[in-house]
C-alpha cells in the first residue's frame, strides 16, 4: 500500500510555478497551459472581431456624399477624379457627370479643384482680356491683334454665360485686318454657338439682345451679320422672312398658352358635375401667324346732272374770222348795216354760224370751246391682318362612367346617358367660343377609366421598397456586428472559459459548513484542485493499474471507518 500510495504522489504533483496569491495558477500561465486547438479558435475569434470592430469603424465614418460637381464632361471628370485620388479623398462617380464626395469636404475641395483650375471645361473659365497682360518682348502686331480677338470673344462669352438660360457658350469673331482702301474694306462678322439647359428656350427679345451686345461689342458689326445657333445646329437669329416653314419659340408658346386655358376652362366647367379625377380633356388650336397687307383703290361712278359736283377747272376758247370784201351793188342804208353777232350755248349745240354779207360785200365767222374739269372721288384702302388669330378648334373630352352598387352588393358602371353628353356637349360648346362658320370640332365620350396600379400595395411587408432599402443600408453594419457576435460567443468565450480556473472552497466556507453540520468532526480544508496533466496521469494510472487505485480507495475507505 505504501508502494501504492508513493506511485500516487508521483502521479500528482504539486500545482506548477506561476500562481497568484491565493495560490492559482496566472492567467498567462492559463492560457499557456491550453492545448493548441483553444489556442487556434482563439486568435482567430480575436482576428475576425478585429476586423469587424475595423469595417463598422470606416463604414461609419464615411458619412453621406454630397454632389462635389453635376454635368462634367469625361474629360473634366477623370482630371476631377485624379486630383482626388492624389489627395486620398474617397469619390462616388454617379451618372450624368456628378462626382460625390463626403459632405464634410465638399467646400474645400471645391476650393482646391478650383485653385488647381478644375473643372476647365465649365462656364466663367474661358480667358478674357487678362490675356494682354501676357505680353512678351517680341510680339508682333499679328499677336496682339490675335490675342486682343481672342480677349474679346472671352468677354463675350463671360457675358452671354451669365443668362439664367444659357449653360455654356461660344462665341467666333471674323474680324478681317483693315487697309487704306475704304471701298475694299471687309467688314466684320460672327458666330454664336449656345448651349441651352436642360428644358430651356429663347425668345425673340432674348435672341435680339445676344445679336445687338456682339453687334455693338465689335467696330462696323451689322446686327444681320451676327449668326446665333444652338446645340442642335438650329439658327435662331433668323429673319421673321425666312421663318415662315416652322413656329418660332415665341408662338409656340402663344399656342400652347391658349390650348392650356381652353382646356383650363373645360376642367373647371365639368369637373364638378361629373367628379375629380373623372375628366380628361385636350384641345388643339390651329392658330395663323402669316402677316397680310393688301391695298385697294376704289373709284365713285359719273355723278349726274342734279347732284353738285366740284369744279375743277375750266377753260374756255373763243375765235372770229372776219374776211371783208370790196362794197359792191348800190348804196344805200342796208349795206351800212353791222353784221349781227352769233351766239352760242352753254350747254346743247351751238347755232349754226350764218354768213353776213354786209352791203359791203364781207363774209364774217367765230368759233367758240369750253372745256370743264370735275374732280373725282377716290379711296385708298389699306388692310393688314392680325397675326395670331384661331382658324380652327378641335377639343376631344372623355367622361368616366358612372360606377354603382347593385342589390347584391356589386360594383357595376354604366356608360352616361345621351342627353346628359348633349348637355355637357353645349356647355363645352359655350366655354371654348365654338364656331360652325370657323370649322371648330368637339367630341364627348363616355368610357370606363383603367384602375391605377399600385403594385407596392399588393407586396408583402417583406417586399415592400422602402422596407427593402432600409435593409440594404443597414446590410453593412448588421453583418459586422453578427461577425462580431459570433467571434466573441463561438471563438473567445470558450477559449477564456476553458482557461479559468475552478472554483476552490477556502477556509471560511469549511467553517460556515462546519456551523451548519452540528457534530464533533472538523473538515479539514480541502486542498486546490488538480490541474489538467494532473488530471490526465491520475486517468491513466486508473487505466494502467486498477489493481493498485482500487486497494487505494479501499484502504481510504477503512481509515475514515476507523
């Protein structure tokens, strides 16, 4: 037995050097002693809560983006995108040339970008006058004309770019060199190329006013010289003559204008007899722009003799021929007679003229002429057609059916009856000014309007957009923080707990079990427990000699009996 019991204490050694005051083992003594697989799960369940804690923590701190720039073109936008990459500031290139980076710099880095001269291709950034005072020892007059033109068409720029309409411009001035010849000078022209935004026009007075600053910008610049086109290649500073195949911007919307207060008119006359949402109504106007003038003479017939007429001149010719002869025949008082003077009307045939034969043997004649001028009535008419005016309507206008619930409880429409369009027809009629004489169409139907639909009614929760979008943002920081679970609870947690030691009753909890149990016997204070390799030999011994552990337990048994 004593063979025995020296094998035993063999087998069980004291407890290992490295132990805290209350005699355990120390922690790094702990985890020392750990077999190597506890090992492994642990520093891999601290290498991935790592990473987790690192992926929340930059996740995080990117914040929202902000738009840093909107419409760059490709090659604004990767001269954009290097300078950020040089500055390590992280960039979201979205659709439609809008680089996004975070809110938090936005301000300065457009302050940066603007001191390195990006983005170039924009608007203000075109060179101006500031140009001449590059000036170098050796420039010739050829340079300084060329670089006061491209001043010049700068400025212009600058100008034409600040209308509210115009996104970016540019602006060409053919500027020929003059000489001493006035009647062979060129006089000077140019071209206007706009970019207009998005949904934007120009009308005539916008177009006129472009054309007149180039104009007067620029020595002997005729207005009709000034070409001004957009970013489809459309000329808009074309004279109203050579307008005539196409609405301009202007009556364009002169039209729309008076097709949408027709239809403005209809919605407020028949919205409250047949209901909200229960009306759809569109109306075309076919509007004439062309300019007439015509002019007219007209002349009053010949008045008659009973009306007054006016005088307007009059000349009267009046002649006598007198051929005398030699007295012949006897004397006497007849031959010394003087011949009767002849007489002639105003008006009707004069009297036949009569020859006088005097005693003196002559022949007397006269001849007479009036001629009167009257003045005649005379109207000069000029007439000049309006522009704009309607020369047809057409309005199209559909009523719901009217929907109603049967005994059964069903929903059933049924078309409007007919005398009840023939109303709404007339006072549609009264609303939009219908003319028969003018040609003017209307037409009113009764027809079932399609149900909307709304598919995001019919989802379930789990499909619902908003529902879904809220899951993708929160995708990133909830996978960190399950990783992170997971390391701690299935890697950490039961390497730490195979690493801690057992709980060993100290003398204080002997003496409260000794109060409890009320005999003569004390318990001793038990010793601490035995580690692992301890463990692992006492095992052993078991297996190797139960002989010997067996007559052990018996001889510890007959001892405390006795």
């Amino acid at each position: 037995m004593d063979t025995a019991l020296a094998t035993t204490a063999n087998a069980l050694p004291v407890a290992a050097s490295g132990t805290d005051a209350a005699g355990m083992p120390g922690f790094a003594a702990r985890l020392a002693a750990l077999p190597a697989r506890n090992k492994l799960m642990m520093g891999a369940g601290l290498a991935v809560l790592a990473a987790a804690v690192l992926a929340i923590t930059l996740w995080s701190g990117q914040g929202d983006y902000r738009p840093l720039f909107s419409g760059l073109s490709d090659k604004d936008g990767g001269a954009v995108i290097a300078q950020l990459t040089t500055l390590n500031v992280p960039y979201k290139n979205e659709p439609g040339g809008t680089i996004s980076v975070p809110a938090a710099q936005v301000y300065d880095l457009r302050m940066k970008l603007a001191a390195a001269g990006l983005p170039k291709g924009g608007p203000g950034n075109s060179v101006g006058f500031e140009l001449m005072d590059k000036s170098s020892i050796g420039q010739t007059q050829f340079n300084e004309r060329l670089n006061f033109q491209r001043g010049l068409e700068g400025e212009l720029t600058r100008t034409i770019t600040a209308l509210a309409d115009v996104a970016d411009a540019r602006v060409h001035l053919a500027m020929p060199q003059q000489n001493g010849f006035f009647r062979e000078q060129q006089k000077p022209s140019a071209s206007v190329m706009l970019t207009l935004r998005p949904g934007r026009t120009l009308d005539r007075a916008q177009i006129a006013g472009i054309v007149h600053l180039v104009s007067s910008s620029v020595p002997e610049l005729a207005p009709k010289a000034v070409s001004v086109l957009d970013q489809t290649g459309a000329l808009l500073s074309q004279n109203n003559a050579d307008s005539g195949n196409g609405l301009d911007s202007q009556q364009l919307q002169y039209k729309q204008q008076i097709e949408t207060h027709l239809n403005k008119r209809i919605y407020d006359l028949l919205e409250p007899v047949v209901g909200r949402d229960n009306l759809r109504t569109t109306v075309t106007a076919d509007v004439d722009f062309s300019q007439v003038e015509s002019t007219a003479e007209e002349f009053k017939p010949n008045q008659g003799a009973n009306l007054p007429a006016a005088v307007r001149s009059a000349q009267t010719n009046e002649s006598v021929n007198a051929n005398p002869q030699l007295p012949t025949g006897v004397p006497g008082a007849a031959t010394n007679q003087p011949p009767v003077p002849a007489t002639a009307p105003i008006n009707g045939a004069s009297a036949p003229l009569q020859a006088n034969q005097s005693g003196a043997g002559g022949v007397n004649s006269s001849r007479r002429e009036a001629t009167t001028n009257y003045e005649l009535d005379k109207t000069v008419r000029v007439t000049r057609n309006a522009t704009g005016t309607v020369r047809r309507l057409n309005a199209a206008v559909i009523v719901n059916q009217r929907t109603s619930v049967d005994a059964k409880g069903k929903t059933v429409s049924a078309p409007m009856p007919q005398d009840e369009i023939d109303k709404l027809t007339a006072l549609v009629k009264e609303a939009m000014g219908y003319s028969q004489e003018r040609g003017d169409s209307l037409k009113i139907v009764s027809a079932p309007f399609m149900p909307e639909k709304n598919d995001g009614a019919d989802l379930p929760l789990w499909k619902q957009p908003l529902l879904l979008d809220m899951v993708r943002a929160a995708a990133v920081p909830l996978a960190a923080v399950l990783v992170a679970l997971i390391a701690v609870f299935g890697l950490v947690k039961p390497a730490l707990r195979a690493a801690k030691p057992e709980p060993v009753e100290t003398a204080d909890e002997v003496h409260e079990l000794n109060a409890v149990v009320d005999d003569e016997n004390q318990l001793p204070a038990l010793e601490a427990p035995l580690s692992n390799d301890k463990l692992e030999r006492a095992r052993a011994l078991a297996r190797d000699n139960p002989v010997a552990v067996a007559n052990i337990m018996r001889d510890w048994i007959h001892g405390q009996a006795a």
